[in-house]
C-alpha cells in the first residue's frame, strides 16, 4: 500500500519520458523507478504515523528524500567513484546511458528533491516546511551524505576503528536516513522536541545497524542475490563492519543497535508500531 | 561595494577549510572563492534595489545561485563533460584536487545553494521564501540548467539553427541568470506581477545576449585575457552563434538583446539604473 503510494508519487514527480531534454529525463526514470526498497520513504511513512501526517504529504517528502538517494547512487556509481556496473541487477546508469548523462541525471534529481519539497503544501506552517526544506540540504551536504562519501573514499585502503566507521556511516547513509524519519514527522501535528530527539535517535540507531547488515550481506552475498556486485568491498580494500569485527561481531553489534532503536520508542507506545516493524525489517532481512 | 558584500556572503556560508572533511571543503571553497565576475549575485542585487530589497536578504539569495552556477562549472569542467583544466584563470577543480573530490564538491555545493535558501529569513512572507526556493530548483533542473547541459551536450557535432541555439543557451545559462533576478526582486516588497514578467524579460535577454558575447570572446579572445581555454567551443565542434551566424551578424543580435532589455525595464524607471548598468557591462565587455 505504502509501497505503491511512494512508487506513483516518484512517477508523477520525474518528468515524463517524452518530454525534452529526452536522454536526461530517461536517464532520471531508469535510475529511479522499478527497484530499490523504499527504506527511506518506508520510514517516512512510519514516523509520520507517529504524528498522524497525511500520507498525501508524507509520500511527498519521501519521494524527496528517495530522489536523493537515488541521485548519490548514480554519482557513487559512476567510475571516479565506485565504478559500478551494477545496480538494482540492471546496468548502472552511466552504463545504460553515458557518463555524461548520469552526471546531469544525478545533478537534476538533487535540483529535483528540492523542487518537491518546496512546491507542494507539505506543512500547514510555511516556516516548518522551509525547516524541512533546510533539514534535507544539510542531510545532503558536505556535513551530511556528500561529506559521508568523501570520508568513505579517504577510507579506501586503510584500516577504521569501529568509531571511525560509525563516523563514517553516520554521515554517508545515516544523515538521509534520520532526514527521511524527521520528514515524515515534520509532515504531521506539530511534534515535541523530546519525541523528536527519540525519533532521531531510532533512526540513528537503525541506520548504522543498516550499515552493518549490508557490510555482512556484501561479504556473505551472492551478486545474484544483492542485485548488486558481491564482495565489492573487499575487492575495493573498503573498510567494513565485517573487516574490522568479523561477521559473529558484526551481528552482535546490529543486535544491540536493534535494540537500541527499539527502546528509544518506549515513550511513543502504539503510535510506534509501524517504526518497530521496519525496525525489525532492516535488520532480520539477512538470517 | 557589492562585490565585496557577495564575496563575504560566500565566504560565510562555504564551511570552513579546517573542517573535516577537509579535503572536499578545500575543493568547494577552491571553486567558489577568488575568481568570477559574480554576474547572476549582481543582477540579484540590481533587481533587489527595485523592490527596495535588504542588501542582506539580497546577499544570501545571490550567494546561493551563485554556489550553484559553481557547481555546475566544476561538473562541466569533468573529464566525461568539457574535460577543461582552466577555469578563472586556474587549474579546474578535478586537475586541483581529484575527480571523485570535484563531483562531490559540485553536489555538496548544490546542497548548500538550497541550504541558504531555507535557512534565514529572505521574505517577511515564508510562504514567498518557499516559492524562491521552488524558483531555483526549477531553474537548475532538467528543465532549466542541467536539461541545457544535455542539450548541449547533444548539439557536439552537429548544426543548429539560431531558435535551437536559443533553446539551448535559454536553458543552460538563462535559467540560473532569471532566477537570480527574479530572487533579488523577490527579497524585497510584493512586486506586481507585470513587474516580475518586465524583469523576466529583461534578464531572459540579458542572459542570451551574455551567451553571445561569451561566443565571441571564445572565437576571438586568447586563453590569457579569457581565463579559461580560448577557442575550445570550435575544437569541441560545439555549434555557436559565431558559428550559426557570423562575428558581425552575433555582434548585431546582441546590440538587439541589449536594446530589447533595456526597453523591458521602461515602466520601472529610476528603480532599475542598476540593471541598465548591468545590461551595458554584459553586451560591452566585448568591445
């Protein structure tokens, strides 16, 4: 339900794939649409339940921040960076299209998140909407995402302690992942600082225990399973949560972060329901 | 005075070099500080005197389309684009740094363009600030800056005609150089909608009439007094208005995009002597 409401309004907000610049706008709809699991906009929905959002306004927001992730995808993708040829189990987008191509597509989807953001009533107060209009560019950013991704190419080839890699990780994925959840909040009654803090310390928590799962899941996976290259870390002298605890203390540590999220709930009783379970999604999706 | 005020503003608003990480905010700052002519901030600040705008607000707002058409010049400058390693006079920021430090510095720095946007106050009205903020993810987007990149991109190589040649540059240099007009005018008073259209067209012909001219100081001008590699539009085969048109015919279309943007100004009277200085210096800077 909430997966088709995300997916129609990703639909309606790319332009369509007739409209000129043509490539461009093929290239945005191919990196965006038919895969990908929706995390971000999942947790949007959850955390707006918590505030009782429309799910009108939050799928707009979610749609934002899924744009983008899929955006930092193509760019992490292309071969300055990851050079990846594998994405979704399709070719990336550089490799569907052409480098330049992904570039621009990459570039418009970022212009794009904001054009959402900005273009529809999402709040009742236009201030708390421009506070979310500044939320997701700073989760974006050189201080957030952007600044993640960097820290991670300093990374190849050298060893992280496990503090370092949370810095790491709590940039690169974390800061979509906590905008993503405060979003989907913000869409709805006005919220509490307290409960706000306890939302942005779940999503906190879930995001690194995402981070971890996926480090076990890329060195334990088959290409065929993940849709995306296998083993791709090791092969990139990437350090990971399995490279510096081994998978027995990796699990452990996704365990603790699990429940970690879980109790930073305990306050938001059965408003919360819907964050539990997806808490419970991102991480018994590998056993 | 102007000048200086843009230059603090940017200053203020990249993050510091000491911060980490400190690599990518070294390349940010690269490309922003210490070069450009600042054409789009003055044109903000030249339509904010029409709406007895606050320098401030004015500063804030041209900073931030100022940052994006920075990002879009270290983008354009990859290898898998223009592939220049001059740019203001320097080495491009891929040559400077790395190319995966350029493409995240470019995306942070589209972050932070929308980051400045939301978060001081640009209008008393938040509502309005929320339509700025749509206004210039419209124009970076597919169908403003990043669609005119592509469909540059696709004229390598072939011939257009002058009303292609307007599509394209509409898009590519156009939207960003409206946008900052239409922004400087939108920090001050309400301004009546047949104001806004007269500045839209006048920054509509202003931005064309730039990209004439750039065509003929690229044809004409020597690496040394351009700052960046002279000639390189006819060694890349891009099609030009010297190319469509002749030195003489395009030194005449801009001599008639000056006049058309100076007669779109007549109703605003004294209110728009900036913008009139403006428009001499783009069509003059030639001869």
């Amino acid at each position: 339900m909430q997966q088709r409401r995300i997916e129609t309004r990703l639909e309606a907000a790319l332009p369509r794939p007739e409209v000129a610049p043509v490539r461009l706008h093929q290239a945005m709809r191919y990196a965006v649409l038919g895969g990908g699991k929706r995390v971000r906009p999942l947790l949007a929905f959850a955390a707006g339940e918590c505030t009782r959002a429309d799910p009108q306004r939050v799928a707009t927001a979610g749609a934002a921040v899924e744009l983008i992730h899929a955006y930092s995808l193509i760019h992490d993708d292309l071969p300055c960076m990851d050079n990846d040829v594998l994405r979704r189990g399709k070719p990336t987008c550089h490799v569907e299209f052409d480098e330049a191509t992904a570039l621009l597509a990459g570039d418009a989807l970022q212009s794009l998140a904001f054009q959402l953001l900005a273009e529809e009533r999402l709040s009742d107060d236009p201030s708390r909407q421009l506070e979310m209009v500044k939320l997701l560019a700073r989760a974006s950013g050189s201080r957030g995402m952007a600044g993640g991704q960097a820290l991670d190419l300093a990374a190849v080839g050298t060893t992280l302690s496990v503090p370092e890699l949370e810095n790491m990780h709590i940039h690169k994925t974390g800061a979509l992942i906590r905008a993503a959840t405060l979003l989907g909040a913000h869409c709805g009654t006005a919220v509490a600082a307290s409960e706000l803090g306890a939302l942005d310390h779940f999503a906190k928590c879930i995001g690194l225990a995402f981070q971890v799962i996926d480090d076990l899941l890329d060195a334990e996976g088959t290409t065929a399973t993940l849709g995306k290259t296998a083993g791709k870390d090791a092969d990139q002298g990437k350090p990971t949560y399995v490279s510096a605890l081994g998978n027995s203390e990796a699990r452990k540590l996704a365990r603790e972060l699990h429940r970690d999220a879980l109790g930073a709930l305990d306050d938001l009783g059965e408003r919360a329901l819907r964050l539990r379970q997806l808490a419970d999604f991102v991480v018994l999706r590998q056993f």
